[in-house]
C-alpha cells in the first residue's frame, strides 16, 4: 500500500457570535507517499483549517484522518504528542522559531522528547541544517537570521524528527520572490533526497507550478 | 540538562521583569530571615534568662519530686547519700559548672506580735550567685552569707521578700522566728535576723517567699535531705545529653531540664511561633501574588512559542514542568539575593549593637540581635524556590491547555 495520508468526508464549522462559517465541508482527499502536493484557494476558503487537523493542531467536527491507514484519534492526547514528534513536521506563516535559541537548538528542539542522546541530537540537527545550506548559521539566534534563513531553519526544524509529512501553510507568504523559490528548492530537494511528503498551502500560482498535486478548495469545499 | 537551560534563557530573557520578580522574592527572604532571625534571638535570650534566673540547666529530685503530693514535709526529697552521689558525679562530666542543694519548705513566720504564712528556700547563697547575678536582689539590708567550709560563719541570717517583710513590720537588723513541721512531725521553731529584703519582681512571691541558708533549712525540719539538685552547665545545647547520661547512671532519680520546668518560656516560644507563622504566611501569599503576575505575563506573551513547541510533540507536562522550573529558578536567585542581604545587614546590626527598650518586667536596654542560623536560610531558600515554581503552576496550566491552533494564532 503506497497511501500516506486519506482524508475521509473531513467537517469544520466555526462559530463566532451568531454567525457560523463552514471552514470546510465533506472534504476527502488522498496523499500518496513522497508527494510535492499543495493546497490552494482564496482567502478564507479553509486552507489553514485543513492543515490545521492533518497536523492535529485542532479537531474535525466529523470525517477522519488516516496516516498509513491508521486513523487518528484527536482524543488521545498522548497518542497525538506521538503523532506530532514522530510523524509529522510543520512549517508556519511566520517561522516561529523560539527567539532563545540558536539555529541548531531550534532543529534540536523536536528530538527533545526522543530518547537520542546528546551528540546524537546534535549531529541530527547539523545534518538538517546542512541540508537547507545553513552549515554556517549553526549558532546564529533567529534574531540574526533573514526571513528566508529563518524559514529554512524552520524547514530544518520540521525535517529533524525525520517525519513521513511535513505540512506548511502558507510558508513561502512573508518571504520575498528570491528567497520564496530558494524555500521551494530545498524543499523539493528534501522531498527527492529524502522522500518526505509535503503538503503546503499558498496564493501564489508560481508555487503552485511547482507542486505535483494541487487541491483546490473553495468555501470550505474541494473543488475537482 | 537541555530543559534546564531553556528555562533558564526564558529567565534571561526579559531581565528587567525577572529582576523586579526576584527582588521581590529577595525582599520576601528578607522579611522572613530578619524575623526568624530576631525571634530566634528572642528565644535564646529568655531560655538563657529563663536558666539563669534559677531554673538552671536541669534539676534533680527524689521521684514524684516535681508533681507529687508530700503527706509530711521532705517526704519526697533527696537523701544526702543521694544528693552527694548525683552531686559527684555530676562534678565529673565535662561541660558541667557546678551544681547546687536546695530545700523547699514551708510554715508560719512570726515577729511576736504578727504571724503568716511563708514559703522558704533553703540555698547554697554562694552558689546561687554564681548562676545568676540577679539571684534575690536586695532592696534593703544585705544578701544572705556564704556558706564556708573552713571558717564559720553566723549562718541565722534570713532575707525576706519585700512585701512578706512590709506585712510584718520587719526591717533588716529585727528578729524573726521561723515555725514548722519538721520530718518527723513535730513542731520546731527558729530565730533568725532579717538580714535583708529582696524582691523578684512578682507581687505574689514577693509577699510569700524568703530564703535561708541550707543548713539553717535543714536544721529546722530536723533533716540532712534535700529537695533539689540544680545543675549548671557551660552551655546550653547539651542539657539533653547530659541529662540522659546521669539519667541512666541514676534511674531511680526524677530529672526535669529547665524547659520542662518553665511552663513560660514554652508559652511565649508558642505565641511567638503562632505570630511569626501568621507574619511568615502574609510574606508567602504576597510575594506569590506579585511573582504569579510576572509569570503570567511572561507566559502569556510566549503563547505562540508554547504552541509551536507542542506541535512538535513536546508533551504538555513537560512544557509546564518547565514553567514551573523557571520560576523555581527565579526563586533561586531572589532568595539567595535576600539570603546574602539578610546575612550581611545582620552581621551589621550585631555589630553596631542597637539597643532596645526593656521588654516588661525588665529594667535594663536589650541589645537588637539577629540570629539566623544556617538550617534558616536553607529552609527560607527552599521555601522560596517552592513559592516560585508554585507561581508559575496557574499562568502555565492556563497557557498549555489552550487549543494549539488558538496558541499559534496569539499575536
Ligand atoms: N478560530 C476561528 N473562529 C471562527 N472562525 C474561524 C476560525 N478560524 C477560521 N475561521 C473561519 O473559517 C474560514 C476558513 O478559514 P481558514 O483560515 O481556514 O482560511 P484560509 O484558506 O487559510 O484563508 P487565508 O488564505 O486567508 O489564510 C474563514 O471564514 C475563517 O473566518
Ligand atoms: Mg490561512
């Protein structure tokens, strides 16, 4: 069985005041292993909200999600920490690397809950951040880094735990052109090197060239 | 290792607010080191008062000696073998000054025209002098004599409270007579010359109370027993041992150390503890409070980082262990900031030597001390570090059960 991810008649409604939006309605999408694939929509179309409960980040109201044919359960908490540090990593918006700690303890920091030790944690991350051509940025606090290292950094970051799925949303949206493509070419090259499945979510129709699958979502629902 | 340093960069990071949070916390160590500290020195004082005054360091008696019931006068007193026997032996052990006879007793004092009641103490007044300076101070006339070995001396002198002595119409230099019951249940009488009048600073015993020598004591109940040993050591802190080793060399003897035998001091050490607890408990509750607020705000703002690192699986007992070490380390520093402060101005203080007004009952200044011992600091430091972490429980309980997408979207 070649299946990474299945997403089966996935539900989410918001409601705020009296209002009630349908973030996403009876989506169902497949994700073979290893794919480049994106998500795409405009604005307030439920991009977030599907990365959101593919990362575990937030519960579906009805519908599942299966990894490898396992269905998530999003009321195990334990069960989902596990999910989250071994299976999947995420890239944000905003980078949100932890301003207190270097470029590497940064990567470093999703081995934290592994059972590595120290030089193996370490050597780890060093890998990863060679890998997005940080080499030389070890040390550097966030801080010091562009916007464009610092999201590489995060890819790094997402790559560490050696996840079957990284998930993005909207990663290359504060970046500048050159550095959106540079972000896009690492991650490709992780993806072929590797074989770590991504799914990101953009605006941008010159990313969206580049993804092999492109899901398309329109109030909540997937267009086809 | 790798959590402890990321707790203690989260500390750094801010630095004035970790400041003005461990300076509270200094100044809570502060209160409280200064407090256990001047009520430390408080008890010791009054132990040594307490000891000095007459208690001594523990005294010895036949059993039932200190809450029996006596049917004839003496009849749960010391025989003299056994007060010489204890009283030698306790000339041996290190760490014992001396130790000292006395006789209690009781009967009817006369001048001729007047008689009452009295309670009287037979004493070895040079003795009595060495433990305490203050022993019957005079207010009239002169102390009791020596007792001397080699020379003899005219040993039927009396000296009576002041206000047993005004009851009377007694003055120093006038005759007095001494009635009892002696051990073997006949009446004896004494004549004795009021040598001088004393006053202990209590009204009760001041119209009660006089003092003979022992001999005369002895003589007039018609008996070489005595009542008490008192014993007097160097120091204080080995009472309990002492004790306990005389205890087992003489186990058909009733020994009472002076904590036992002063019911006040252990009532003033109670209603100073209740005070210092109560006192202690408000410097808890308001460095918690203050410390809990920079906690909260402290965590409050890093809600997006909480949620980034439990997207990565960090579970959240682990991120709130963490919370809870930052603030155990904010504690760290603030109260050994304090602890240091506490020390250094106590050492001034002692020094400079302030004096106090006299407490009541008391006539002279005493000087303000502060004594903290080393269990204190150890004790206040880990309650602080305790008060810290503790401060950090509610903000970070609030901030990891937060939804993680909620986290994430905190600006
Ligand atoms: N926490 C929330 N409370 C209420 N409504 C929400 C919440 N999160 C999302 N929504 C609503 O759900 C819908 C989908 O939002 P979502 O963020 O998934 O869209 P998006 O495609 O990511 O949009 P954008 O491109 O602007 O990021 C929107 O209408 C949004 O207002
Ligand atoms: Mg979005």
């Amino acid at each position: 069985m070649n299946n990474l991810l299945k997403i089966q008649g996935l539900s989410k409604t918001f409601s705020r005041g009296g209002d009630t939006v349908k973030a996403l309605d009876n989506v169902s999408i497949s994700l073979e292993k290893e794919t480049f694939a994106a998500v795409s929509g405009p604005s307030g179309s439920g991009k977030s909200t599907l990365l959101n409960i593919v990362g575990t980040l937030d519960r579906p109201d009805s519908g599942s999600v299966s990894l490898e044919g396992e269905e998530i359960d999003y009321f195990n908490e334990g069960k989902l920490e596990d999910i989250r540090s071994n299976r999947l990593g995420f890239i944000f918006q905003d980078f949100n690397l932890i301003p207190v700690l270097s470029a590497v303890e940064n990567v470093e920091m999703p081995l934290y809950s592994s059972n590595l030790s120290t030089s193996e944690r370490r050597e780890k991350a060093e890998q990863a951040l060679d890998a997005v051509g940080l080499a030389d940025r070890m040390e550097h606090r966030p801080n010091q880094l562009s916007g464009g290292q610092q999201q590489r950094v995060a890819v790094a970051r997402a790559l560490a735990g050696t996840p079957e799925l990284v998930l993005g949303d909207e990663p290359t949206a504060n970046l500048d052109t050159k550095s959106a493509f540079l972000l896009l070419d690492v991650m490709e090259n992780l993806n072929q090197t590797l074989g770590t499945a991504f799914l990101f979510s953009t605006h941008d129709p010159r990313i969206l060239e580049r993804a092999k699958t492109v899901f398309t979502l329109e109030d909540g629902v997937l267009q086809s | 290792m790798k959590w402890l340093l990321f707790a203690w960069r989260n500390v750094l990071r801010n630095k004035r607010r970790t400041t003005i949070a461990a300076g509270t916390i200094a100044m809570g160590a502060i209160a409280l080191l200064a407090a256990a500290g001047y009520v430390n020195a408080t008890f010791t004082g009054l132990r040594e008062t307490t000891i000095k005054g007459g208690v001594g360091h523990f005294q010895i008696g036949a059993i039932g000696q200190f809450d029996g019931y006596q049917e004839t006068p003496m009849e749960l007193a010391l025989p003299a073998h056994d007060a010489e026997a204890v009283t030698k032996k306790a000339s041996e052990i290190d760490d014992v000054r001396f130790s000292m006879k006395r006789v209690l007793f009781e009967g009817l004092i006369s001048n001729g025209d007047r008689t009452v009641i009295f309670l009287g103490r037979g004493v070895e007044p040079g003795k009595e002098k060495k433990l305490s300076r203050n022993f019957a101070p005079i207010i009239a006339g002169r102390s009791l004599p020596k007792i001397k070995k080699d020379k003899a001396v005219d040993l039927n002198k009396v000296i009576l409270g002041k206000d047993l002595a005004r009851n009377l119409g007694v003055k120093p230099g006038d005759f007095v007579t001494l009635l009892t019951t002696t051990v073997h249940g006949s009446l004896n009488a004494i004549d004795l010359t009021v040598s001088g009048l004393y006053t202990t600073g209590i009204p009760e015993q001041d119209e009660r109370f006089l003092m003979v020598p022992l001999p005369i004591a002895q003589s007039l109940l018609g008996t070489d027993k005595v009542s008490r040993v008192v014993v007097v050591l160097d120091k204080t802190e080995v009472t309990n041992t002492i004790l306990s080793n005389l205890q087992k060399d003489f186990p058909k003897l009733e020994m009472k150390d002076w904590l036992s035998l002063a019911p006040f001091y252990q009532k003033v050490v109670t209603l100073y503890q209740s005070i210092f607890t109560v006192m202690g408990a408000i410097v808890v509750l308001v460095v918690l409070l203050s410390t809990t607020n920079t906690m909260l705000m402290s965590i409050m703002e890093r809600a997006r980082e909480i949620g980034t690192i439990r997207a990565f699986g960090i579970s959240r007992i682990r991120l709130k262990l963490n919370f809870l070490i930052e603030g155990g380390i904010i504690g760290l520093i603030g109260a050994s900031t304090g602890a240091v402060m506490a020390y250094g101005s106590a050492q001034v203080v002692n020094q400079v030597g302030i004096l106090m007004p006299p407490p009541p009952g008391m006539n002279v200044e005493i000087p303000l001390l502060f004594m903290i011992d080393g269990s204190y600091f150890a004790g206040v430091i880990s309650l602080l570090i305790i008060v810290g972490s503790i401060s950090a429980w509610y903000p970070s309980r609030h901030a990891v059960r937060q939804k993680i997408v909620d986290a994430l979207d905190h600006i």
